[in-house]
C-alpha cells in the first residue's frame, strides 16, 4: 500500500512537471502578449513538483 501512494505522489510530481512545461510554452509563444505572463506560475509548480518528489522520494 506504500508504494501504491509513492507511486500516485511522484505521478502528481510528474503531472505537474508537464503542467509547468505547458505554461513555459504558452508564455514562450505569447511574449509579446502581457496577458499571458506565467513565470511566476511556473516556478511556483515546479517548486510544488519538488515537493512531491522529496515527498514520494524512496
């Protein structure tokens, strides 16, 4: 049962991580849009996708 939740914490690190590589895209395509300003957004998920690996790390 242990593994079972380290695996379903480190998918959710991982869901994030590609989470945070759309919103990097979407600002990259969009610069010159002020609309579409997300780096704060992003280092706030990757540092959440840390989390999570710390947390379901073995």
């Amino acid at each position: 049962m242990a593994q079972v939740t380290q695996k379903l914490i480190q998918c959710t690190g991982v869901s994030l991580l590609i989470l945070a590589a759309l919103y990097l895209g979407e600002l990259l395509f969009n610069l010159e849009n002020p609309h579409f300003n997300y780096a704060d957004v992003i280092e706030l998920i990757v540092k959440s996708a840390m989390f999570f690996f710390l947390l379901g790390g073995d």
